[in-house]
C-alpha cells in the first residue's frame, strides 16, 4: 500500500512539475507575463514551517516590472534561487529533495489558480489559497492578493 501511495505522489508531482513546465514554456512563446496591478497591497507568506510563517506587506506602487512574484522578491528585497524555471529557494523557504521538500507557490488570486486537487490547498489568515497553475514570474499580482511561498514534503 505504502509503495503505491509512493507511486501515485511521484506521479502526481511529475505532472505537476511537468503543467508548470508546459506552462512557463507556452508563457515564453505567447510572450505571457506576470501582471502587477499599480495600486494596493499584496501579502508574501514565506513558510518553510507552516506554523511559524514570515509575513510581508508591499505596496504595489514599490513594485517595479510586470514579473509577478519575482518583481515583488525584488521590492522586498528577499534573496530568491530559480533553477530551470522552479523556484528552488525563496528567503528562508528551501529545497532539500533528498530530503524530500519540495518549494510550492500558492495563490489566492483565482485566475492562476490550479484548483484540480494534485497540490492541497493552503489555509492562510481564513482564506483558501491555491496552489499557483503558473510559475513565480507569471503570477498575478493584485490588490489584496496573498501569495505564499511553502513547501511540501515527501519522503519514502
């Protein structure tokens, strides 16, 4: 039982990875790119312990280029590691596939939302957030949006 819950979340992450690789490629040749409304607030959750998370406010007026996510790391100043088009390091939120923690977007703008289920939802301040259909660089940004930055683990 156990080996085939394994399976079924291999599978799982793979097509996942695989809709966010498709994604960024069909963004690149469609020339998609993040919006980044001029005016408001956006929340950036930053989780590596869902219980202990880092919360940020930015203003969107500060917010400088149309990369989504990445053009508010950039405000905020906040280190970010991207590899291959995923997001491998976000401040203190990180990668450790050995270990099997994987860094995972979620979104409460529901335009990039990936409501399919392969990733759960994300409860943050008694909103749903989604996990992102779409990579840092597309994300929407808007007024009142909360994007959280976390991280799922797997192990054998």
């Amino acid at each position: 039982m156990k080996n085939r819950i394994g399976i079924l979340f291999l599978i799982t992450l793979f097509l996942f990875s695989f809709s966010s690789c498709l994604t960024e490629s069909l963004s690149a040749i469609f020339g998609q790119k993040g919006e980044v409304e001029d005016t408001g607030t956006v929340t950036l959750v930053l989780a590596q312990d869902e219980n202990a998370p880092t919360v940020y406010t930015q203003a969107l007026s500060d917010v400088e280029g149309d990369e989504g996510l990445f053009s508010v790391l950039d405000a905020l100043k906040i280190p970010y590691v991207e590899k291959d088009g995923f997001l491998k390091q976000v401040g203190d939120v990180e990668e450790d596939a050995g270990r099997g923690v994987y860094v995972i977007l979620w979104t409460s703008v529901e335009a990039d939302a990936d409501t399919s289920g392969w990733i759960e939802n994300r409860v943050y301040d008694g909103r749903t957030l989604y996990p992102s259909l779409v990579g840092g660089k597309d994300m929407t940004v808007k007024d009142g949006a909360v994007l959280y930055v976390g991280t799922v683990v797997y192990t054998w």
